[in-house]
C-alpha cells in the first residue's frame, strides 16, 4: 500500500488544499512571494505658482520688499547718527607747528669741547663728530655761543669769528645740515651797532645798518637758521627787528623760516625799544630762565619757590624756550630736565657733559641718556606735551618723616609740584619733588584725575608699568611723568 494511499500522511499537509493523486500538481505555492516594491517618484522643482501658494500667497513678495527695505533704512539711519555724533563732539584743534616750536634747542659753547681735540683745533672738529649722535637724541637745532667777540662788530668780514677759522665754521654748518640739525648763532651782547647808536646821527646809522645786513645776509648764505639777541641788546628794537625781518624773507620759506630769537634777563620781557606796544611778529621765541641768577648754589627751598612761581605764571603770546638758569644742587639736576622737557614751549639744554658721549662715569653717563632720550621721544610724539594745554595743579602733601613725638618744629620741606598737560582726552601728569625727603600723595588730592596711570619717565628711570596715584610716593628730588588714564583701560 502506498504511503500517501487514501488518506493524509507524509508528503502531504492537511488544510493546504493539496492533491492526494499522485503527478497532480499543488493547489497553493509553498513560498509566498512578497509584494512588488512602489515605484519612487522622482522629485520635481514646485513651479512658480505652487512657490507662491506654499509661501503665503503673493502678499509674501511685498512683505519681504518691506523688510529688506527697512533694513537698510534702519542701517542708513545708524550710520547718519554715528556721523553725527562724531562730527558734533567736541575735539581739539590740531594746532600746526613750525620747525622752531617742534624742535628741541641745545645750546653749546664750541670751546667747551677743546678738551677733546688735538691742539689749535678749537673745538669745532670735536662738535662736528657729535653732530649724529645729538640728532639720534632728539635734538633739533643747536645754538653755537661764543663765536664771536663781544667788543668788536664786524666790520670788515662779516664775520668776527673768535673761536675757530671760517672755513671750520662753514664746516660745521654743512655738516649740521647733513645731520639735519639746524644752526642758530648767538650774538647775545655783541656789539652788532658798533660805537653808534640808533640815536646818532643819519648817516653813521646807515653806514653801520648797512654792514650789519651784510653780515646778516652773508650767513644766511651758509645756512643760518637764525640768530639769539638779549632784551638788553641795541639791535632788540621794532625798527631792527623789521629790517631784519625783511632780510630773512630773502632767504627763508615757510618751512625753512629763518628766526629771531630774544634772551629774557629780567623777569618780564621789556617792550621793544622805540615801541609803544609788545610786537610778537618781531620776535618768534623767547628763552626764560626756570631759575634766578645767582651767585650762590640755590637751596631746595629756593628752587621749589623758582619753579612754583614760573608755573603760576599765566603764559604771554611769545612761544617760550625754556632753559634752567641759575645754580642749583646736583641732585636736582635730573628733576630740572623734566621739568624743562615737559613745559610748554621748546626746551633750550645747555651743553650737559652727562650726555657726551665720553663722560667721567659710565653709569650717569648711561642714565642721563635714557632720562633725556625717553624725554626727548615723548614730547614728539605726544600732542600733548608739544601744544597742550597747561594747568598747575596745587595741593597738599604728607610728609613721611614728621613725627609726632618730635619736641622741636622742623623746617617745612618743599611742597610737591605738579601740573598736567592735556590734549583731547590724552592727559600727562608732571609730579616734582624737590625736596630731600620722602613725599606720599594725599589721598583726597584732585579728586576729579584718574587714579590710575602709567609711568612715562622719572629721574632714575627705574618705574616702569601702570600705577595708581592713590599708593604713589615720590622719593627725595625725584620727578615723574605719569600718562594718566581710567581704571579698567589702558592707553
């Protein structure tokens, strides 16, 4: 009997609907196959209709034309503001300055240098080599003395050289102009109107006016910037001071404007003479003394006084130059070069052995150059300190060293000195402590500065970083330039 033979058994499932004959074929497949994947539908871009109709309707085109345009309203009006606030905030006014108000004057005796120079040299070979050097620090223009003799006007020259030949002057003066120094002369106290006076008779007057235009135009021919003359001198009057004028337009420009420069003696500049009136079209500097002839060397007491006195002293229309003057200690030697440096005007240094290049000791030699080169370098790049304003600033100090159990009342030290000098919003404060001992700041003093700030320079060049004015103590004779600037910033 078959295996599969009427009924169900192996080879066959039940339910399944499959044939019990043997060759009949199945009525249901054994695998289900599964069901054919959809077709994917390519994407296409929705065309401009359909766009319109997904972004709202064609009220959406208007509305971001309205967006995009207040956009750029809102971004025009800001810009016209910002411009607006620039051009209507207050601003300083950049005063432009001549070659003789930027430079920095350094007055020197060419027969000091003799001791550098082989024999009958005279000095001037010695001031040609250091010609480089004191343009590297920051000086701008010398004033030659002691090149003529104060008894006798040229005459017959023109020249009435005393130290040095004529041929080593003009040397110097062409070496001075490939240094790109200028050179000014001093005929301070040289008899320039010889045994005649202005109040002569016509002719002599003449005669003696004629030859000192020739001397005049003969060294402005060899480059002369100009000439210093005293207050005292014949040749310091309105109508000399105009025929010189009109010599020095033969051979000056604007840039190269050749000037006059007047030494005051007294503590006010006299009126021209045969002048009623004060002409500051005449003279174009005027060179001060900080302090007071004296025979004597100047107490610390004297000097402070010196200094205060210059400082409250309200500034006249003539463009100053500022020189020390009288004797004063060594130790305040380095505290009146800051206080020249930093004034308004045009410093005038005196030939400072300090700064030559072979001193006696290296360490001050190396210290009086970084003071005067920091000094020098500040004041030309800061508007401040070149054309500032000026305002002294007194107040009170503490003194460390009182106490109070002292029995006898000391002498009062000198008071510290300050004052600032601003432009725009950049401000230089100027501390000067003449006296020996040790100085704090009062807390309360001008309230209205910023407490902080930054050192520029001092006496011993030894503070370096920012500082606050509220923890700052000035030690014995010592000066300090402080860029002062608000907590929190830095410039």
């Amino acid at each position: 009997m078959p295996l599969n033979a009427g009924d169900t058994g192996y080879g066959s499932v039940a339910g399944l609907g499959l044939s019990s004959t043997v060759g009949g074929s199945e009525s249901a497949p054994l695998l289900i196959p599964e069901d054919e994947p959809e077709p994917i539908q390519q994407w296409q871009p929705l065309s401009k209709e359909e766009l319109k109709l997904a972004a709202g309707g064609p009220g959406w085109k208007k509305v971001r034309c309205y967006l995009v345009l207040l956009f750029w309203l809102a971004w025009l009006a800001m810009l016209a503001i910002a411009i607006a606030i620039i051009t209507m905030s207050p601003r300083p006014v950049v005063t432009p300055l001549k070659w003789w108000q930027k430079s920095l004057f350094y007055q020197v005796e060419p027969e000091l240098t003799l001791e550098k120079q082989a024999e009958g040299s005279w000095g001037i070979n010695a001031l040609c080599d250091e010609l480089p050097y004191l343009k590297s620090l920051g000086i701008g223009a010398l004033i030659l003395q002691g090149l003529f003799d104060k008894k006798a006007y040229p005459t017959n020259n023109a020249t009435g050289e005393r130290i040095g030949t004529l041929p080593q002057i003009q040397h110097l003066l062409a070496e001075s102009n490939k240094a790109g120094l200028k050179v000014l002369l001093n005929v301070c106290e040289v008899d320039l109107l010889g045994p005649g006076d202005e109040a002569g008779n016509a002719s002599k007057t003449s005669g003696v006016s004629g030859t000192v235009h020739h001397a005049l135009r003969f060294w402005l021919e060899q480059g002369v910037a100009g000439f210093e003359i005293c207050d005292t001198d014949a040749a310091y009057s309105e109508k000399t001071l105009l025929e010189w004028k009109g010599v020095f337009k033969e051979f000056g420009s604007e840039e190269e404007e050749r000037i006059v420069v007047v030494k005051q003696t007294s503590d006010v500049l006299p009126l021209l003479k045969n002048s009623s009136h004060s002409n500051v079209t005449m003279v174009d500097v005027v060179l001060k003394s900080i302090l007071p002839t004296s025979q004597h060397l100047l107490s610390s007491e004297e000097v402070a006084a010196a200094i205060e006195t210059q400082l409250q002293t309200k500034e006249d229309d003539f463009w100053p130059s500022w020189t020390v003057g009288g004797k004063a200690s060594r130790d305040l030697k380095n505290l009146l070069l800051v206080l020249m440096m930093t004034l308004p005007g045009s410093p005038a240094v005196s030939y400072n052995e300090d700064i030559n290049q072979t001193p006696n000791e290296e360490k001050n030699r190396r210290l009086a150059v970084a003071l005067f080169t920091s000094l020098s370098h500040s004041r030309a790049r800061e508007e401040a300190l070149q054309f500032g304003s000026f305002t002294f600033l007194p107040f009170n100090s503490s003194s460390s060293s009182s106490s109070s159990n002292s029995t006898l009342p000391s002498p009062p030290s000198p008071p510290i000195l300050a004052f600032l000098r601003s432009w725009g919003c950049v401000h230089f404060l100027i501390l000067l402590n003449v006296g020996p001992e040790l100085r704090p700041l009062d807390p309360a003093w001008a309230p209205s500065l910023p407490k902080a700030g930054v050192f520029v320079s001092s006496t011993r060049m030894d503070r370096l970083g920012a500082t606050s004015l509220e923890a700052l103590e000035l030690r014995p004779h010592e000066a300090i330039v402080i860029k002062l600037f608000e907590a929190g910033s830095y410039s």
